[in-house]
C-alpha cells in the first residue's frame, strides 16, 4: 500500500479494501512517499490493522514524529500561493497529523536497500527530494513511476509543479532523475497521470 490519505479517512479504506475483495492482511508493505499529513494521516490506524513493515525515507522518521507538515519552502507559483492561502482561511493551514513513532515498523530507505526486490517485488525504490527532503518514489517492472508529490497534474498545480517545494533546485533535479529513468507514463499521487516528455517541456521555464 502506498501512503494513506488525511486523518480520519482509514474508515474509507476499509470499505475500499472490501469492495475490492481485499483485506489488510494482504498488506506486504506499507510504502510512505513522504511525511505529510494527506499521505501519513491514518498511517497509524493503517499500522494496527496490518503486521507489514513501513518503508520510509531516513528523514521521515522525525517529520512522522513531529505530526506536522515543515513549513520550509515555498508555493512556486502564484495559483499554489492562492490555493494556500484559501487553505489557511479554511483553517486547513496547521497541516496537522496523528504522530506516528513506530520504529520497530521502519525499513529505512537510505541509498539502495533492495526491501521490496529481497521480497520478490519488481519495483525499484526512487530518491525525488525537493517536494520535502524525505520524497521517493516507484519505478514498478512495467515502466510505470509512481511519484508521490514529486510531480502533479491537475488544479492547483501549473506545468507539473507540486504546490508546494521545499528546495526548489532537489525538486528540479528530482525532475532530472525522472526523465533519465524514461518511465512508460508517470503516476502522481495527485491528479492524472502524465507522460515524462511533460517534464522536458515543463522543466527549462520552470527552473
Ligand atoms: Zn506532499
């Protein structure tokens, strides 16, 4: 499973698992994009539902402990700027989540652990930071990427950009590695999926 959703939203879950004929238990991992509070929200909820450890970035640890999202960074564009602000008038601008300190739980992704290729999963473990430093995300067998918030298409975001960066050059050079890897089509965990020429068109203004 990759990434939960906002606090409160396990309920959701389940019923999602059920319609699909699934269950926890057939959790081998829990894979974590990144430490923020619409991807960790139910992340301890999911964590007693399931024995499958929780791969994470190092950086994770203390930003899934802290149960807020970093505020270092910016919104690159100003329709990102406008969105936050919105956000924050609606009170949404805590960025709050349940804490989670599970590290008996933890596998941690430093370099090049192999966790899910040991276990007989083809998927690759992909650094991204600059959307937050802890941000990585899948290159599965078939040339799909999934890149958590490395990338998104869809409002508010313009020409591919998160809506939020915490450091502008990690995130564009993030955008690098995703083009090098030539992915059949990339999975963002926002919006539609899009094709990786995207990000060659995107890339030069944007950086
Ligand atoms: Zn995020």
């Amino acid at each position: 499973m990759i990434d939960t959703g906002y606090e409160g939203g396990f309920d959701k879950s389940v019923r999602k698992f059920k319609a699909a004929g699934l269950s926890f238990t057939d959790v081998k991992f829990i894979f974590l994009t990144h430490a923020h509070d619409d991807h960790a929200g139910f992340l301890n909820e999911l964590a007693q539902n399931t024995d499958a450890p929780i791969i994470l970035h190092k950086d994770g640890v203390k930003r899934l402990k802290a149960g807020q999202n970093s505020f270092d960074g910016e919104f690159p564009t100003k329709t990102a700027f406008i969105f936050g602000k919105i956000m924050a008038l609606a009170g949404k601008g805590e960025h709050r989540f349940p804490p989670v300190d599970l590290y008996e739980r933890y596998l941690i992704f430093e370099n090049n652990e192999q966790y899910l290729k040991r276990s007989g999963i083809d998927a690759q473990i992909i650094r991204l930071p600059g959307h937050t430093s802890d941000s990585m995300g899948l290159l599965l067998c078939d040339g799909k990427l999934l890149c958590g918030d490395a990338a998104m298409y869809g409002f508010p975001s313009t020409g591919r950009q998160t809506i939020w960066i915490e450091d502008k050059s990690e995130f564009f050079k993030s955008w690098d590695t995703m083009i090098k890897l030539n992915p059949v089509k990339i999975y963002p965990s926002h919006g539609r999926p899009f094709a990786a020429s995207d990000l060659e068109k995107y890339i030069k203004s944007s950086r």
